[in-house]
C-alpha cells in the first residue's frame, strides 16, 4: 500500500505528535525501516526511543536489529540508525538563547518611555518545544523570573 503523508507534523512540536505524525516523520526522512518498531508510539515514545539511543548507541542497535529480525525478518541497516540519530539530534536539541547582557537599572535615564527591567514585558520566543518546555528553559535561563503555576490544560 502506498503511503499518503502528512505534514501537520512539521507544524507541531515533536512532544505533540501522535502516532501518525511519527509515520510520517519516518517516512519524509525515509526511515521506513524503523516503522515496525514505531508502531503505537507517539512524539513523546519516539524522543524516549531516541534518548534510550543515544545513551547505549551499539546496545540498543543490537537490541532494535534483533527486534525487527525476529518480527520482520528484516535488518535494520546502520545507515538507517545513525541517520535517525542524527535527524532526531538535530531536531531535538535546543539552541540556548543568548539574553543581552544590560546595563544595572541607575545607568537608564529615568524617562516615562522607557520600560525598567521590574516592569511586565513581552517577548516573543519561536521554537518547536511545548510551551511547558519553553517556560521551564526559560526559568533556567532567568532564575529571576518570579514563578508562577501554569496548568497543563491552559498550555
């Protein structure tokens, strides 16, 4: 049967995929080879299934290749596996936001216009982590920020 893809997946971050977005990630990067070891995984199965990779890489290939042998018959080709490291390295990595480092508050004139650092602001922030993800690299980054509780169902 010949696959019809998606690309929603590329609009939602990898913690949001379903199952299907996960098939069709495997599929555009043509790592069709991985699928039987995929089925029922969601974004979130697949970034564990990556993290369980990247910390025994040879363990766990010996481990999948065996999988996929005794319920496939196939073999999963190295090439396949170091490429799924790769692409899932390169999309799951964040890049660190560099903060300008700004003068200490005496040093702004003193000005209605100019908004002082204790002041609500907005920022914008693009990138494919959930918005919980967001908030809690934030929180590393300025541990100043006062926290507050954020709701699952609000994000």
């Amino acid at each position: 049967t010949k696959r019809i893809i998606s690309s929603n997946f590329k609009k939602r971050p990898i913690y949001n995929w379903t199952e299907s977005d996960v098939f069709d990630f495997l599929f555009d990067q043509q790592l069709n080879e991985l699928m039987p070891l995929c089925e029922k995984m969601d974004g979130q199965a697949l970034v564990q299934l990556y993290k369980m990779c990247a910390a025994q890489r040879n363990e766990t290939y010996v481990l999948l290749n065996n999988e996929l042998q005794s319920t496939k018959e196939i073999k999963l080709p190295i090439g396949v596996y170091v490429r799924f490291l790769s692409i899932m390295e390169r999309i799951s990595t964040f890049v660190p936001i560099e903060f300008p480092v700004l003068p200490p508050i005496e040093e702004y004139p003193i000005y209605p216009s100019i908004p002082y650092l204790n002041q609500p602001c907005d920022i914008v922030i693009t990138s494919n982590a959930s918005p919980l993800q967001i908030l809690q690299m934030l929180h590393n980054f300025v541990p100043s920020i006062k926290s507050k509780s954020y709701s699952k169902e609000l994000i």
